[in-house]
C-alpha cells in the first residue's frame, strides 16, 4: 500500500490484480538481453488474471528470444491447468514458490509444464524440506525471510538442500539469509557463495 499512497500509477489498486495493457511491449523494445523476473509483485496464474491475458504476455515473451522470462507463481494447480494454451518458448523458465513441506505438491505440478527451465524457489524458507524429487526440475533457489517480524532460518535445511542439489546435479542458488539486517547476514554458506545457474542459460 505504501507505493499506492505514493502515487504509483501502477498501485492505484493496491495489490488488487491489475493488467496493465501498455506494459506488455515493453521487452519489445529492449534491445539490450536481460533476464526479466516477470512478476516481481504479483502471480501471472492467479485466478483474476485471464487466460487470454496470460497468452498476451506469452506472445511478448516469444517474440523476445534475447531475453529470459522467469516467472513464479504460487498458484501451480491453475498454472498446470492451462499450461497447453501457451507457447513455451526457451526463453521462458518457469518456477513455483515452496516454503515448507506443505507446498511439496507444488513441484508435481511444476513437472507437468513444458517449460526448458524448471525452477524452485524455496523462498522464504520456513522448514526443512528432506527428501526433495529433483526429477524434471533445473534449478533451486533458497532464501530467508527478511524486514521485521521475519520467521528464522536455519542453516542445517539450507545445508541439506545444497546436498540434495549436489547429489542430484541440480544448480543451487542462495539469495540470502534474511532477517531483519539481511545485507549484514549476507549468503555465504560454509565460507562461499553458491551462484549455480542452469546449464540451459541464454546468452
């Protein structure tokens, strides 16, 4: 609400669903490659987007191959529902947020997409998550929560999903730590970094 009370056009609803027409092409335009996180403040599989929305925002990303689309959804059910109606071009990687054991089932959806680049986004973390089938998926990111009030993490589930990825050959990611100084708290992990990206990365 806080952009909202700025004045942000794009927040004149809050965090009401809105599509807004005039930004889709916009990567059109960018001629420059980038790797553009397609939904940073909302869920392109939520229920009050349309799916002929939706196939609007697939047509912009499949005539923009010099760049990456990442898109995340927490709404896996409805994305692997209507995932037949879309061109899944390369450059479109497409993940599902898992926070803990109750959103596994997440993944399974995620397997039926056909997507070149299956990711997880294990952000933010909120319990350990042994056993993790990595069939079908290329990439893994972990984080911690951050900003106040925020729900700790704890390294050992971090440690053993990097393990996981290890065994498993699947890139791993650690965004960060979290918290409520997360720039002090930093991502390192056993003295490193972990910056792992999929083998299937565009130039």
């Amino acid at each position: 609400m806080r952009l909202k009370a700025m004045g942000q056009p794009n927040y004149a609803n809050g965090f009401k669903p809105t599509c807004h027409y005039d930004a889709l092409e916009l990567p059109l335009k960018w001629k420059k490659s980038q790797m553009i996180f397609v939904n940073s403040m909302s869920d392109l599989f939520h229920r009050d987007v349309s799916t002929a929305f939706i196939r609007e925002i697939f047509f912009t990303m499949n005539h923009a191959p010099w760049h990456t689309f990442q898109i995340l959804t927490k709404r896996a059910g409805r994305m692997a529902q209507i995932a037949h109606h879309f061109q899944w071009s390369p450059n479109v990687w497409m993940g599902v947020t898992v926070e803990s054991a109750d959103y596994v089932g997440r993944i399974d959806h995620l397997r039926q997409v056909p997507s070149a680049v299956r990711f997880l986004s294990l952000e933010p973390l909120l319990g350990p998550l042994p056993d993790l089938n990595f069939e079908g998926i290329n990439w893994v990111i972990v984080g911690g929560e951050s900003g106040p009030g925020s729900r700790p993490i704890r390294p050992e589930w971090v440690t053993n999903i990097r393990d996981q990825c290890l065994e498993a050959d699947v890139p791993f990611f650690l965004k960060q730590w979290g918290g409520t100084q997360k720039k002090k708290a930093g991502r390192l992990l056993e003295k490193r970094t972990w910056d792992q990206m999929p083998a299937m990365q565009l130039s």
